[in-house]
C-alpha cells in the first residue's frame, strides 16, 4: 500500500480527490499515536481552506429516517448547486450490525453522484474520540470545497451533545406513532434543536402528524431559545417520497443568514474551536504523562489507586504535581 506524503494528500484533498480525501480522513481517524503529528501537520495544513461550509447535524432514534433524509437532501442541494459531504457518527457498538452497509444502500443514488462524498462512521474509539475525528474529518471536508457537511449521529447517549457541540445547525428528525414516547421528546434534545422535520408523513398518519407538530410547538415555546428571534419550525414530510424538503430547506437558509447576521454563528465556532482545544490540551497532557520519563511514577500511583492504596484523585493529584514540578 503506498504511504502518501502529507503534501500530496494536502494537494489531492484541496483538488477535490475522493480518495486522497478518503485517506486523509483515514489518517485523522487513526487511534496510533505515532499518525498523530502527520495529522497534525496535515490539519494544519488544510487550515485556511477551512470554515466556508454550513455543518448540519441531524439526530433522530434508529430507524426515523435519517438517511433516507441524507439522501434526498443532499440530492436537494446538490440541485442548489452545493456541494455535499455526509459523515456518520455511530457511538455505540453494539449496533455495528451493518448500518454501514445499510447506510450504502440508503444513500446509493448520493454517493454516485460526483459532488457528494460519503464517509461512514469511524467504527472505533471512544467516544470523544469518534466524535473528535468526525469533527477533524468535517475540517478535512471542507478544504475540500464541500458546502454542506451533513452528520448522520443516532439519538442516544450523548452523542447528541457531541454533535450539538460541532455543527451550526442541529435538525431533529422525528416520527409518529410507534412507541413515540421512547424516542422522549428528551428535554435536552429540544434545548439543542434549530429545526424539527417529522418524517414518514402520509395521508393516513398527516392528522396525528399535525397534533404532534402542535405538541411539539407547544413543549418548544417553553424552552429557552438558543438563538434569538428563531421560533424552532416543525417541518412535515416524507424523506421517501420527498415531501416537505424545500419547505426544510428554505428554514434552514432562513435560519443559516439570520445566524450570520446576529454573529451568532461566528461566536458558536469560536466556542467550539475552544473546546476542541481543550479537548486537545487534555489528551496531549495525557500522552506526555504516559510518556516513558514519567510512566515509572505515573504507574506507580496508578496502581496505588488500583490497590486502593490511595484515594483516586489524590494520587493524580500527587502525579501531577510532581509530573509540572
Ligand atoms: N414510509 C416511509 N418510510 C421511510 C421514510 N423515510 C425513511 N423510511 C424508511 O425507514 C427505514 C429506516 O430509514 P433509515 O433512513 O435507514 O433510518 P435511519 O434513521 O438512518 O436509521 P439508523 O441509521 O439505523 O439509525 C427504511 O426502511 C426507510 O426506507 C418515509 O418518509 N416514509
Ligand atoms: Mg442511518
């Protein structure tokens, strides 16, 4: 397998090259220490290219509807002449039973065509390092020149927060029916949400559609609004039958121009940018405590708190003290 240098992957990605962007994103993905500073040097690289998308992350239980969204959204976009990304955020592993491969199947037409790219979630790590290498393949992705970077991440745990806390547009999919009260109009999801689109609409179902939107607007009207003047829509429709998308589409734009115009969507990613930077503080200290100079006493300690020997904290406490000294 050839190695490719960080320029030429640099080069392939900003000339639009799926597979050399396919690499990159490879290469931010990987869990190896030693990749690291290729990735770093790669990041940076990319750096200036990066910022011009619009970062949509669109959440929803298992099976709402979400690719199916993906697919005919991005056709939408693609037809407004944008340029489309999809990346896939899947946590837990539990559910790794072929949701990449259905994903394929769901998103065939997009991913044929020539100005989409999808890249299926990565399928290991922990937590905050999937969602960290999601958010360094969404950078990867724009230098690349994609206008919209959609995220696919399924409503459980916390991957919604991960996602809420990368993206400038957060959209709930929604069904009826069908143990509706499980997907919990979660509180904390309805904190995180900019637009709501209720999926799988027809004509038997349009009536109890319609009571839910009501619903639904009724529990938004009492959550405290993350962006000011912005009444969240309940958008319904059919990600199958293509119903309801310009409607979606048309919000989202709204919703994109009045973010820009309060500076909200400048200050949102200088917030994010400052989390990921402590995210990245946080590991690298990591790494260097584990580093060999200091694993003798970082070990030490560790298993003095294995052994209950010492109390947890105190024992950190006591390497970092003398790790800083
Ligand atoms: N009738 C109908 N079926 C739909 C609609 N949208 C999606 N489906 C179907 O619902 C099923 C699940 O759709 P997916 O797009 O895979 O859902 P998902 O939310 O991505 O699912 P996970 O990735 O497994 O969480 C598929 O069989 C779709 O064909 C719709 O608007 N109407
Ligand atoms: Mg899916």
């Amino acid at each position: 397998m050839k190695v490719y240098s960080i320029s030429e992957l640099t080069e392939g990605v900003r000339a639009g090259d799926k597979r050399l962007l396919g690499k990159a994103i490879t290469l931010v993905e990987s869990t190896a220490p030693t990749h690291r500073p290729q990735a770093e040097e790669l990041l940076q690289a990319l750096m200036h290219y990066t910022g011009k998308s619009v970062r949509i992350g669109i959440t929803g239980v298992p099976g709402a509807g979400k690719s199916t969204f993906i697919e005919s959204f991005g056709k939408l976009a693609l037809q407004h002449g944008k340029r489309v990304a999809v990346l896939a955020i899947d946590p837990s592993s539990t559910r790794n039973k072929g949701s990449i491969l259905g994903d394929k199947t769901r998103m065939e037409e997009l991913s044929r065509e020539p100005n989409a790219f999808i890249r299926p979630s990565p399928s290991s790590g922990i937590l905050g390092g999937v969602a960290n290498a999601t958010f360094e393949s969404m950078l990867i992705c724009e230098a690349a020149g994609y206008d919209f970077i959609l995220i696919e991440t399924v409503g459980v745990g916390q991957s919604e927060v991960l996602v809420s806390d990368m993206v400038d547009v957060f959209l709930f999919l929604k069904i009826i029916g069908g143990g509706d009260e499980l997907q919990g109009i979660k509180r904390g999801v309805m904190e995180m949400v900019d637009l709501i689109f209720i999926n799988k609409v027809n004509d038997e179902n349009r009536r109890q559609a319609k009571n839910t939107k009501v619903e639904l607007l009724r529990a938004l009207h009492f959550m405290p609004s993350k962006e000011e003047k912005w009444k969240v829509p309940v958008v319904l429709g059919s990600a199958l039958e293509n119903e309801g998308l310009d409607e979606l589409y048309l919000k989202m734009q709204e919703f994109i121009a009045l973010k820009k115009a309060s500076r909200s969507f400048h200050h949102t990613r200088r917030r994010q940018a400052e989390k990921r930077f402590d995210y990245w503080v946080q590991q690298y200290i990591l790494q260097k405590t584990q580093s060999e100079n200091s694993g003798d006493i970082y070990n030490e300690l560790k298993q003095n708190a294995a052994d209950f020997q010492e109390n947890p904290s105190s024992a950190a406490k006591k390497f970092i003290d003398k790790f800083f000294d």
